[in-house]
C-alpha cells in the first residue's frame, strides 16, 4: 500500500480544518488568556486552547496561563503548608484570640497544627506519586491522594469558611451575589486568591503588559478567583483592557447589565462562542477604536452598560485545531497526559428539559468530520506523546463514533479515548466492539432516570431496552460504563425514583461508576423557561442572588426539592465502600484506570457490587 506521510494511502487524513496559515505576530496584539480555579485540575481546559488557536492563527501574541493548574501547583508545596499552618497556629492556635466571626471547628484547627507539619513534609512526594505509575498501586495511590485533600483542607483553614478543595472552590459567601462578590475580591481574610495572585500573576502582567486580558470562566465556582484577578489588574492601575467569558457569562447575559457594579472590575465581557469577537477586541484596543461594532460585547460606555447584536455561531470545522503551546502540562495531577478535544459545538439531540445547552438560544450544532478529528488527535500524539484524549462534548454522535473507530483502528489503535454517548439504539454490539478497537476504554451515558413517564416527561429521547442493551454490550466489549443520573425531575415520584434504583442494581455487572445528584432548576434550561410545562408551579428567585443560575422552585405533584435530596442521600449511603476510592474522584482518573485495566488485560469493577477481600 502506498505511503504519504508516513500513513496508509487508504487513510489519509483531510488537513481542511486548517483553514489559513497564521499571520505574523504584532507587537500591539497581544493578549494574557487567565483560566482561574476552580476546575479539577487533572488535564487542561479547553477555552484557553480553543481561544489561543484562534487568535495565533490571525497574528495575536497569545499568552495562556492555567490559573487553576498553577494555584493548585503552588499551594501544594512544602513552604505554602508549612506556612499555612503557621497561621492556622497564631490565628486559632492556643493562646490566640480568634476575631473572625466564624472560626473553623477546633477538630479541623488540631488536626492541622498535630498533622499539618508532617503533611507539609510529604506534599511533594504525593504530588510526585499522582503523577506516576504509583497512582495505579491502590495503597500508594489512595495514600498519595488522601494527603493531598488533607493539604488543601489546611490551606484553606485561614481564610475559613472558604474552601478550595480538588473538586470546587466554596467561597465564604454567595457567589452568585453581584454585592458579596464586589466585596469578597478584596477580602484577604478569606480570598485566599489574593495574595497568591500577586505573587504569581500581577508581575507577570507588568512585565508582558498585554493589550487585553482575557479571563474564561465557565462555572459559576470560578466567578471570585476569576474577578479577583481582575480587581487587582485595576487596583494595580495595570494599564490593559480585562474581559470576561465562557459559559458561566453566558448564562448571566441577561442579568449582568442590570449590576454595573460589576463593570468597575472589568471592561466587558463576551458572550457566547468567543473567537472572533476577541479578536476584533483585541484590534479595537490596539488601534484606540470604538466598541460599538464588536459582536457578543457586554461593555461600559460612560455610565451606560451596552449590549451588542450576537453573530452567528462559528462553524467548529472552520476552527484551528487547539494550541496547547504554553500551556503546564506537567502540573495536572493526574498519573498521564490527558487533552480535551471536541468533536462537535453544541447537542446534536438538543431536546433534553433539565438542560440549558444553547443557553437559551436557539440550537446551533456543528461537528468535524471524523477524518478531521483523527487527525486532530494524531497531531496531538505525534506533538506531545499524549495517548489519552477525552472528548469534552454533550455527546458525540453515532457516526463520528464508527468513523472515528475505524480510522483509529487502522492508524493502529495509537490512542485511548472516552466520551459522552447518548442511548441511542444505532449503538449495536458491533459498532461496541469497533470502537474499543479503535481506543475506546471509557463512555459516559446520561441515563438520568429509569422510570419511563420520567424519561418521556423530560423529553430525554431515550428508551429502557436500549439503555439495557447497551450497557450490557458496552460491557461486554470491555468499555467502562459511567453513568449520570439524578433524582427530583418536576412530577418525579418515590415509585418513580424507586424504578431507577431498581434498573440500576439490575445492571449492577454493567455499570463501572456514577456521578449522581438531584435536579437543579438551571437558567434556560426548557424547565426554567417554561415551568408550566414540566409541572412547576412557582420558581422562586431571591432578589440578593442577582446573579443567579440555579433556582428554588415548587412542584405541582411528586418530590420536592427536600425529598429529592433524602431519595439521593439515602441512596449513597447504601452504596458499597471502595478500598481505593481515587480511581473514582472524577473523569479524568476513571478513564485513566480504566484504560490501564484495559492495557492489563484486567476486569473492570462493577460500581453497585461489594469489593471481596483480598
């Protein structure tokens, strides 16, 4: 067979989405992208790769920096803790008279004065041993892991009750309150953000004095350390435009001209996808030029609050490969290598009622083509060694799933891959069995509820013989079977509830993990913006959460919130213990020991099924 490249003839991949060369760097463009904690640092984010692309490829000089990988890089250090504890000993120790309001509970306070000095002295060896091979000795492992949570909970002990733990970030006030975040950026009694910052972040900034820094923040836990880096750009009087974006600011389009306030941290922020409206920032503030024509711009002008006219979604094909160029790879605590990648924008199904994707926009899906995508995870193998790629989409759709597995296949199976999948019934034993030969080791499945009237009712689209089938089959062709679902959709029963405990221990040798939960009334999910429809009387919203993506609400029938939530609790506490509970802390490590069962010829772990001793 004939060879290109190095690659079969017959599998010679498309370089389409390469769609123009990259301009030449100008020194007036340039830009410092910030993604801030918290997000589970165990592989990258895919916002400051997707903007980082976009804007190299048209001249911009790009500066990434992973807040998040860094802060968690910094605070798990022998000096951090041992000072960490230091405090925690003039400030609660004994002889100290504590002047906080809320002080932390004196079992934490002697727990870290009695532990926290050996901690401080074993920190780097366990973050060694998460990055490792050791990650996968279960004693090793949970040991290593254990030290570094109990590390994070000391470190966060001074600026109680805040909380950065692996998971999230829990600031000591509502974060979704325009009044305490305003308040909170500038708090060093419990922002821990602050001083961390202008350490690491603010002399950077003075020395590449970027045009415009940009900072991502998709959830809502990122809303305090985000702003608090750009309070102190602006206290610093650092002379460079701050913008926000990401999911989370979409989601508060709507209510972010409405707190003002806010725009005395920052200079605008963009909504929705943000490629090409940062980069027409970014020469707007270059050439000194008005923002008025800028896309997706949020932004102050005098004492007016503007809001512009959206584009049209950007086409992912028409997109630059990410550029992970500058990024820390060798901070993400995790045993190997993972990068994102998306195989599409948006939800090909689109329908589901508890979900806000498009945030409330109508649907936009686009997708790569599979020739595009293997080629996209060839590169990243070929440039950075990486053999693990998790698919960061709603869902990636059938056909890019069979595609995609026989390119692989024939490239030689290079990679290992996982991603979310819908219960769809074209998702046969055969396709199964293709796609764990070309790399697949880990799918997620939003099962979300077992009770047909439920599944119906939230339009999931889905059916129970499918879904039996599937899981049986993805099993049975040696893929990790994860799982989400929750409790508590409107008009949810306890018979209802009970089905899908029922469904689940009867498929208790078919489900390898879960992450579950109770339904959250989210803004512009079809539940919110049309409550009527899926049994909700009244969605309650609290004037002092002006900024507000989940809300309170009433039921017509069914469980209300406070059952919902006995259903789940009830539920996880009869869940069986693991002894090496690491491997299931979250997406990232299950898809890594999955595929190292895989590559060890091992079972996996059915998640409902008590361990045997030994």
């Amino acid at each position: 067979m004939t060879q290109i490249n190095g690659r079969p003839e017959s599998t010679q991949i498309s370089l389409e989405w390469q769609t123009e060369p990259a301009r030449r760097p100008d020194p007036r463009r340039k830009v410092m992208l910030l993604f801030p904690p918290n997000w589970t640092p165990t592989m990258p984010h895919l916002a400051l790769p997707t903007l980082t692309a976009y804007l190299r490829q048209h001249g911009v000089t790009v500066i990434p920096r992973d807040l998040n990988a860094e802060v968690f890089e910094h605070v798990l250090t022998a000096g951090y803790m041992a000072e960490a504890v230091e405090e925690v000993r003039r400030r609660f120790g004994p002889g100290s008279s504590p002047a906080e309001e809320m002080p932390p509970p004196m079992e934490l306070v002697q727990f870290a004065l009695r532990r926290g000095p050996w901690l401080a002295r074993q920190v780097e060896r366990a973050k060694a041993a998460v990055r490792s091979d050791a990650f996968f000795d279960g004693p090793v492992g949970f040991r290593s892991l254990q030290i570094l949570m109990d590390c994070l909970q000391i470190a966060s002990l001074p600026f109680y009750p805040a909380n950065l733990h692996l998971q999230s970030y829990e600031a000591a006030g509502p974060v979704d309150s325009s009044r305490f975040l305003l308040e909170g950026v500038r708090d060093p009694r419990h922002n821990m953000f602050l001083d961390i910052y202008r350490r690491t972040l603010l002399p950077d900034i003075r020395r590449e004095q970027p045009a415009v820094v940009g900072i991502s923040i998709p959830s809502m836990a990122q809303m305090l350390p985000g702003l608090t880096a750009a309070y102190l750009i602006k206290e610093a009087g650092l002379d460079c435009h701050v913008t926000v974006g990401g999911p989370h600011i979409s989601m508060l389009r709507d209510v972010l001209p409405d707190a003002p306030q806010i725009f005395g941290l920052i200079d605008s922020a963009v909504v929705f996808d943000g490629e090409a409206p940062l980069l027409q920032l970014v020469d707007a503030v270059a050439d000194g030029r008005d923002l008025a024509h800028i896309p997706n711009l949020i932004y102050r002008h005098g004492e007016e609050i503007r809001v512009n006219p959206r584009k049209e979604p950007e086409k992912i094909a028409n997109l630059p490969m990410p550029d992970f160029e500058g990024m820390p790879l060798d901070l993400y605590l995790a045993p190997r290598l993972v990068l994102p990648l998306l195989t599409a924008r948006g939800c090909y199904f689109g329908k589901c009622a508890f979900c806000n994707v498009g945030y409330g926009e109508p649907e936009s899906f686009s997708q790569l083509r599979a020739q595009q995508l293997a080629e996209q995870m060839l590169t990243l193998h070929e440039r950075y060694g990486v053999r693990h790629i998790f698919f960061s989409d709603e869902a990636v759709t059938p056909r890019n799933l069979r595609d995609l597995s026989r390119i692989l296949q024939k490239e030689g199976s290079p990679l290992r891959w996982g991603g979310c999948v819908r219960f769809e019934k074209v998702i046969t034993k055969p396709l199964l069995e293709q796609m764990v030969a070309g790399g697949c080791r880990m799918i997620l499945f939003g099962l979300e509820s077992a009770s047909a009237a439920i599944i119906d009712h939230m339009v999931k689209g889905t059916q129970l013989e499918h879904m039996s089938r599937i899981l049986r089959e993805s099993s049975e062709a040696g893929i990790w079977n994860h799982t989400f679902f929750f409790f508590g959709f409107p008009g949810e029963t306890l018979e209802d509830a009970q089905e899908t405990v029922n469904f689940l221990y009867a498929h208790k040798l078919y489900i390898n993990s879960a992450a579950m939960g109770t339904f959250l009334m989210e803004r512009y999910s079809p539940a919110h913006r049309y409550p009527h429809s899926f049994g909700v009387k009244r969605i309650i919203e609290h004037p002092d959460r002006d900024l507000a993506i989940y809300f309170d609400y009433e039921v017509e029938r069914g469980m209300d919130e406070r059952m919902a939530e006995l259903v789940h609790d009830r539920f996880l506490e009869s869940l069986p213990n693991k002894r090496y509970p690491q491997f299931y802390v979250n997406d990232v490590y299950r898809f890594l020991y999955a595929s190292h069962l895989g590559d060890q010829g091992l079972p996996h772990p059915p998640w409902l099924v008590p361990e045997t001793a030994g």
